[in-house]
C-alpha cells in the first residue's frame, strides 16, 4: 500500500465507514495469513490461506475503489 493511500485511509477512516471497515478487514486477513503461513499443516493451511488472500484481494479492489474517490 503506497503512503498516500495510507495518509487517505487515516484521514478519511473516522467518517467513512466502509474505508474503515474494508480497512480493518484488509489488516485482519493479513494477520491471519501470516499466521497460517507459520503454521506446520502446509496442505490444510494452503488451501485455506488461498481462500484467504482471494477475499483479502476482493476488499483491496473496493478500497482502491473508495480510495480513488479521495485521490481525485
């Protein structure tokens, strides 16, 4: 995520919700992530981390979204 997509996020968070919580989803999922990434059942954990970026992807599309809203 570039920095000014960051300053955005922070500026706007407190009054857009959905940036927010598209957000704080976007940091879950990457917790998560990195969590089974460490985790030693790489076949169970591999399908489950796919699944995981797959909906981390479909949230960074909305944010980029709303974010284009502040850029312009």
């Amino acid at each position: 995520m570039e920095k000014s997509d960051l300053d955005i996020i922070n500026k706007e968070k407190d009054t857009d919700y959905e940036l927010a919580k598209l957000w704080e989803d976007h940091l879950s999922l990457d917790a998560e992530i990195a969590n089974l990434e460490k985790a030693t059942s790489e076949i169970v954990n591999h399908a489950k981390i796919n699944e995981l970026k797959k909906e981390k992807l479909q949230g960074r599309d909305k944010l980029e979204v709303i974010l284009a809203k502040y850029r312009t």
